[in-house]
C-alpha cells in the first residue's frame, strides 16, 4: 500500500466566451446551481459525485474534487462540450493548466508537533495550535505547504506538480526518520 495519495486535483482554464449566468443556469440540465447571492459562479456538475467545474460570466472556470489528472481532464472535455451545446456554438479553450495538487499521506508514527516544528526549522515551520491543530511546514524543493497532525497524517496542498508534492512527503518522511532516530 502507498502511504500518499491525491485527494484533489484542480485545473483552471478560460474559455473563449462571456456568459449570461442566469440564462445558462435555466439552459442546462439540472445538476447545475448557480446562486449568485452566495457566490458568483454557476455550479455545473458533469456526473454525481464527480469533479465540479465551477464556471464564471467572464469564461473562466475552475474544477476541483478530481482525485486524478484524467478526471480533470474528461469533466474539462464534457464542460466544454455541454456548454457548446447549450450555447449553439464551438467554444475554444485559450489555456488550462493543473494548477493544485492536494495529497495526503501517513508518517506512519505519532508526533511531538513541538519537537517537529525545532527538528524542521523555526525558519520553515509554523506551530500555533490555538489556531490549528497542525505543523505548517515549507519545504526547500516544492511550492508548497505541508500540514503535520500529531497523529503522522500529514495534507499537501498548493504544488501545481504531483510528482514535486510526492518527492516533498518523501523528503519529510526521511527528515522526521532521522529527527526520531536523534531523540
């Protein structure tokens, strides 16, 4: 068993139109939700339980709760094409891009957050547990931020690479081997 995986992968993109949120709201079927009092994009769910492509007036549009590159990708592809259907014309992408990986992992052993947040660098690190219950922690290598619970459970969030967000849990996981093996 691996001891990290993606719980959420977002992609963000623009598409080559403007849109009437209300009138797309009534157009499309009915697993969309657009309450602009709440919040200003149109809520378009591609299949249950899947990733949501959140969709704003301007063309931009964001999707999140993919557990993998591919369902990004597919929810992007049938997106666009409802919205083509729904529009009664092609709609170009102009850029999309993966933009945030969010992983989580298990060290596998419980922590001394205190401990850790010495061991890891009070450069590097911020411990406030009346505000959360976590080491936040920035790696060297990666663009960004590492949660660490007492419990070993650690969330990656904000590295635009998994492959960047694997190596910084792996770097940890050796960093907190060694800060144990010191004590």
């Amino acid at each position: 068993m691996d001891d990290i995986k993606i719980v959420n992968v977002v992609g963000v993109g623009l598409l080559d139109e403007e849109f009437d949120l209300n009138s797309l709201a009534a157009s499309l079927p009915e697993n969309v939700r657009y309450e602009p009092e709440m919040h200003p994009g149109l809520y378009l769910r591609i299949e249950d339980h899947r990733p949501l492509m959140i969709i704003y007036g301007t063309g931009k549009f964001i999707i999140t709760g993919a557990k993998s590159e591919d369902e990004v990708y597919h929810t992007r592809d049938e997106g666009t094409r409802i919205l083509s259907e729904v529009t009664s014309q092609p709609l170009d992408l102009k850029n999309f891009e993966l933009c945030n990986y969010v992983l989580s992992g298990d060290l596998d052993t419980e922590l001394d957050l205190s401990t850790i947040t010495i061991g890891l660098g009070l450069e590097r690190t911020e411990y406030n547990p009346e505000s959360i219950s976590a080491v936040l922690y920035t790696p060297e290598q990666a663009n960004c931020t590492v949660m660490i619970f007492r419990s070993g459970k650690v969330n990656i969030v904000g590295e635009s690479s998994r492959e960047r967000s694997e190596q910084a849990f792996h770097e940890l996981k050796n960093k907190i081997r060694t800060l144990l093996a010191e004590e």
